[in-house]
C-alpha cells in the first residue's frame, strides 16, 4: 500500500529453524527505498555478499515503473533498465530473475521476457518471445510472465 521496499537485518542470535527470541519480531528496517507505484517483484543479485559492499544490490520492478537497481546499503537508486512499447510508451515488467551463469537480468512482460545486462542500465535489451501465431497457429506461453526461474542444472532452461 505505501509503494516501499523494506529491508531488514536478520539478529546475529537468530535461528530460522527454532522459534525466535523475544525481540525479535520488532524487527526494523534498516533500509526503505521508496517506487513510485505497486510493486511487482524484487530480487537480490545472486552473488550478492555482505562482506562486499558493492554487490549489495536488489531490483524491482513496479507499476507504470522502469526495472530499478538498488544500492542495499545507502538506498541510492543506481540505474534504471526502460522497456517501452512498439508506439514508445513506458511500459512496466512483471517479474525479475537471474541466471546465476551469466550478468544479465530477466524481466517478464506480456508475451515475452527482456534481457538486460547488469552492468548497463538503459534501454539496450534482447527479446524473447514467449507467444507466437501464425497461420492460425499458436504456440508458447501466452500472456504475462510473473515469474522467472532457471533450472538449477545451469542447463540455461527457464
């Protein structure tokens, strides 16, 4: 409802497999970033590392929004990644994900699914078409992809 992204820290004595310590569940953020609309999706870079504040980075993607890439520590917005529509209107992904072999980021659409390189927020992308008619014919996935995932066999399969 108030468009953010919270982040939180989980207490160095917490155990996510017993029942946790009184206290714990007042946690607060230690992080808010605010979008501009409803949020869709958000995910962490997949080699992301404490120990390494530059790979402290999240995406999100929200309503009437560019995909925007986050810095985890200081909240600072560090680039956008834009999609628009064939009469070149703003249009918003659904979903992200990533394939942990290669720098790029997945964003979900209405029949099809945009790749971006991570290190270069823009409008450069590659398509994938996940619907396609012809000859009254129709074959894929039709409709918006919500979500995306890749198989753990590093095979390179959603």
């Amino acid at each position: 409802e108030d468009n953010q992204i919270r982040v939180f820290e989980l207490p160095q004595d917490a155990d996510c497999g017993e029942k946790w310590a009184p206290g714990h569940d007042q946690m607060k953020p230690v992080l808010s970033v605010l979008e501009g609309e409803t949020i869709y999706d958000a995910a962490w870079l997949p080699t992301m590392s404490s120990s390494d504040p530059a790979s402290c980075l999240f995406f999100s993607t929200s309503r009437d929004n560019p995909v925007h890439i986050w810095d985890a520590f200081t909240g600072a917005c560090q680039g956008s990644y834009c999609a628009y529509t064939d009469a070149e209107e703003l249009t918003a992904g659904y979903s992200v994900g990533f394939d942990n072999r290669a720098p790029y980021i997945y964003v979900g659409f209405n029949n099809q699914i945009r790749v971006y390189a991570i290190d270069r927020p823009g409008r450069q992308h590659t398509s994938i078409k996940t619907f396609k008619r012809a000859n009254r014919e129709t074959t894929g996935q039709r409709g918006i992809v919500s979500c995306i995932s890749f198989n753990p066999d590093k095979s390179g399969l959603f």
